[in-house]
C-alpha cells in the first residue's frame, strides 16, 4: 500500500511538469457588501488590469442578489468567472427561500461553491446533501468548487488526512471521471478560516499532495494531475507567493482579503507569477 501511494506519487510529480492545470483565485464574499460596495470593488479589481488568461483565472463569488450585477460588469472581461456561493440540492419546487443550479446558469454563473465549512457547521449540509448539490451543480454546466478541511482537534490528533480523504470520497466519488473535469478542490483547514492563522506552506502542500492521490487511486494519476486544488484560509498578498510556490498549490479560496480590491489583487498577482 505504501509502496502504492509512493509510486502514484512519483508518477503525479513526473507528470505535473508537463501538465498546465488551472491556477484560480476564487474570491468567497461570503455574506457581505451591499450592491453599490459590491460594484465599487468590482470595478477596483477590472481596474487593477490583471494578466490573466486561459490557465491564470479569477472567479468572484458574490452574494446572489449581485450575481446580475457582477455578472454584467464581468462580460467580455476574459478569464474572470462569475461564482455563487451555493445553490440547493434538489432541481425546483418548494422549497422557500433556495436557489437551483438551474437559476444560477441563467443567470450567466459559471462556478458554483458547495461544501464550505460554514455550510457544513451553520446549516448542518452533510456528506449526502453535497454529494447531491455537486450533481446538481454539474447538470447545469457549472463547474463546482468543492471545498473540505479538518478542524482543529483533527488536526491536533494528526488525523487530518483520513479526514479529509472521507469528505472527498463521500462528496466526490460517485462522479465519473468526465464529470470530474469540472470539478476544483478547494483545501480549507477551519482553524485557519478568518482566524489570521494561515496554514504553513508544509502543511498546505502535504495536504494537497494527499489529495492528489486520493483522486489518483480512484480516477488515476493524469486526472489527479489535471486537477486544480486551491488553498483557502487567511491567505493575503504577504503569505500568497510563498503558498502558490508549492508545487501543488494551484491557486486560492480567499474570503477576507476578497473583500479589498488592493489585497485581492495582490493574491491575484501573486497566482499569476507562481
Ligand atoms: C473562506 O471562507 O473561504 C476563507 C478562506 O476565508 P478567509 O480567507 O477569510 O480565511
């Protein structure tokens, strides 16, 4: 088994230097700004000019009521992605208060966020019910971003790992390897989210490269090595180069520092020249 992981881990390294998967910031804006801040800031990050393309992207994840708004300042403005923070589980019907993948295509998003830990712990979202949004999420062309990452009694007891393996085959496993292509993982350890207490880059690329080979031993090594797996969890502009410099880093989550168009452009600068 050991033997196994070392030889799937060799491959995905050898194989990482020719692959050119998907570097992403992903800004989370969570359940902030009003529509005038929200389009100030967007207009801040438009301005800021950055040099992105095909394999250097940006996706902003507004509150729904701005989707309309951010949707529109972001067309014809290439490689930046409009995301929505979640979207229901089941297709339409009554289900009061809840938006459908099905409304958020129609809505121009092309990203959709499911599984972050405040999801998980505030509105109770188990294993089943994201496996479920994922589904939905991937039926209406979005490409999902499927966040996981251990609290901090898991990571004290060094079982961070199992953990996280756990959330990903039960959130993850049942997709086909074609459906798998649109899928981005996100690694967001709790005790790190807002908290100002950031990941080591150590312990950030150990938990990436894990997850590289959970995906390899189910999917293989070149869609292991095909997938973009983004670090979330008090990243700024003054720890972003040294996290994007792991090898399997591909870019960010970032919540706070979203929020700023200066911060976030410079998380964005430092994903384009890792
Ligand atoms: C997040 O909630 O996805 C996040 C990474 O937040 P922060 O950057 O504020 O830690």
């Amino acid at each position: 088994m050991t033997n196994n992981i070392l030889l799937i881990k060799t491959y995905i390294t050898f194989n990482t230097n020719n692959i050119m998967r998907k570097k992403i910031v992903a800004a989370n804006w969570k359940m902030n700004l009003t529509l005038e801040e929200g389009k100030k800031l967007v207009d801040g990050i438009i301005a800021g000019g950055a040099a992105l393309s095909e394999t250097k992207q940006v996706v902003i994840a507004p509150p729904y009521v701005h989707l309309t708004q951010t949707g529109t300042q972001l067309q014809g403005k290439a490689f930046m992605n409009l995301g929505a923070q979640n979207c229901y589980s089941e297709a339409s019907g009554a289900y009061t208060g809840e938006i459908s993948a099905t409304m958020l295509a129609s809505a121009g998003v092309q990203y959709v966020i499911i599984g972050h830990s405040e999801r998980r712990e505030y509105f109770k979202e188990d294993d089943m019910m994201l496996a479920k949004k994922t589904d939905q999420g991937l039926k209406n062309g979005l490409k999902v971003i499927f966040c996981c990452g251990e609290p901090l009694e898991i990571r004290d007891a060094n079982t961070q790992n199992e953990y996280v393996g756990t959330q990903i085959k039960a959130g993850l496993f049942h997709l086909s390897v074609e459906e798998l292509k649109n899928i981005v993982i996100a690694y967001e350890p709790i005790w790190a989210i807002g908290t100002g207490r950031t990941a080591s880059s150590q312990q950030a690329q150990e938990m990436h490269a894990h997850i590289r080979c959970v995906i390899a031993a189910q999917y293989g090594a070149a869609a292991a090595a095909d997938m973009s797996i983004l670090y979330g969890g008090s990243c700024k502009p003054s720890n972003a180069d040294e996290l994007f410099a792991c090898p399997d880093v591909d870019g960010g989550l970032i919540g706070g520092a979203a929020l700023k168009a200066d911060e976030f452009l410079g998380i964005i600068a430092a994903m384009v020249k890792a």
